[in-house]
C-alpha cells in the first residue's frame, strides 16, 4: 500500500477545488462569512505593514489588505490556486508562493502580521502550522485566525479520518486552537463570531464563552506575539 502523501494529496485536491472556490471567495469576503475579517484585522495593522497569508487561497483576501496599503505575501498548496491569486492581485505588488504552512521559507520575524483563515486545519499538522506562523511574526506583530466553527459544513471534510482513512482537512474547534495557542508566546487581544442567519438572532452576549463558540460558523482570533 503506497505511503500517503499529504501534501500531493492537498495540492491536487485543492486544485480541483480552486475554480469552484474562486467562484464564490468575493462574495464570501464582500458580503458573506467573511466580510468582518479584513476590517476587523485593520485595527491592528499599520500603512505599509507586511502581512503573510497562510493558505492564501485565490488571493481575495490579500487584494482586500492591499487597498489599505498592506503588503501581502500569500502562501498556498496549490498551483491553480496561486495563478488565480496573481491574476486577483495584478493591480499590486503582493506576491505569493507555493509553500507547506507546516515549513514556510522565512525568516523569523520577518512580518509585521499573519493572516491565517480556515487554513491551519487544512494542514498535516496543525500544532506545527501554528508554531511557523507565531516564528515569522515579529515581537508585538499580530495574527488573525479563523477557525471553522462546530456549524460549518466544511468540518465534515475531517470526517473520514474516523473511518480509519488518510485526510488533508484536521479540523479542531475553537476552543482547542486556543488551547494550543497557550503553549506558544502569543497573547490573545480580540475575538468574534461569525454565525449562520439561524443562530444570529439568538442572544449570545450572556452565554458563556465556549458556548458563544459552540455556535458559530467560524471564530475570528486576532493574538499577538509577546
């Protein structure tokens, strides 16, 4: 039986992906579950600040940061994904490369922030994804994480891993993100939930935290390197 190989499994598979992703990631960061993260991330960036996009995708996100004069470098598995991601960003100076999260070509401190958003579980391991994005971040930078929430549909992607089978989605809830976090130098300064229009009329603000996080899509996490 071959050895399975994850990171030609995810580029081919996030190849396959990359027009259907494509199609749908403006709307997602223009006005679907997306849309708060740019914004909410700004209030910790400054004009001209260089940003890494872990998992860039087809660079929808790193265009967004750029109209606010950050400079981006996005990283991503996939080849279909990176030609769509120069093409989104050919009015700017972004640049992006193929790259594993888990062994990034950088040197430590060397970005003033980290944008990382549904892809730290798209990793082989997520604990060693999250150690190189907290390295390359300078002292006092600050990263934006988002984490599928408990109601998203794409956590089923990590179902088959309890069949027994190879996957290249390694799902963890919020709550277990922030718990690896504790073990890294970052302090956590700012959250949010981003939730499905069924849950978005309950009133969360006097639940417990973990159960805020129970609810949601996606967890937005902005830490910061001590």
């Amino acid at each position: 039986m071959a050895e399975f190989d994850w990171k030609k499994a995810s580029a081919t598979e996030w190849d396959k992906r990359s027009d259907s992703w494509h199609e749908r990631s403006e709307s997602m960061w223009n006005e679907g579950s997306r849309k708060e993260i740019i914004p909410f991330f700004l209030q910790y960036l400054k004009a001209n600040n260089q940003v890494c996009d872990l998992g860039c995708g087809d660079g929808m996100g790193a265009y967004k940061l750029s109209t606010h004069a950050i400079n981006v470098v996005g990283v991503d598995v996939s080849d279909e994904m990176l030609i769509k991601a120069n093409r989104v960003n050919q009015t700017n100076d972004n640049q992006f490369i193929k790259g594993d999260l888990s062994e990034l070509p950088f040197a430590e401190h060397h970005f003033d922030g980290v944008l990382a958003i549904n892809s730290m579980e798209w990793t082989e391991n997520p604990y060693n994804a999250m150690k190189e994005a907290v390295r390359i971040l300078k002292p006092g930078g600050y990263g934006c994480f988002g984490i599928l929430g408990p109601t998203a549909g794409p956590r089923n992607n990590s179902f088959p891993r309890l069949l027994g089978e190879k996957v290249i989605c390694n799902t963890m809830m919020p709550w277990e993100f922030e718990q690896l976090m504790q073990g890294l130098p970052m302090k956590k300064v700012a959250e949010q939930g981003v939730y499905k229009k069924a849950a978005e009329s309950l009133p969360k603000g006097g639940l417990p935290l973990p159960l805020q996080q129970a609810l949601s899509f996606m967890w937005i996490f902005i830490f910061q390197k001590e």
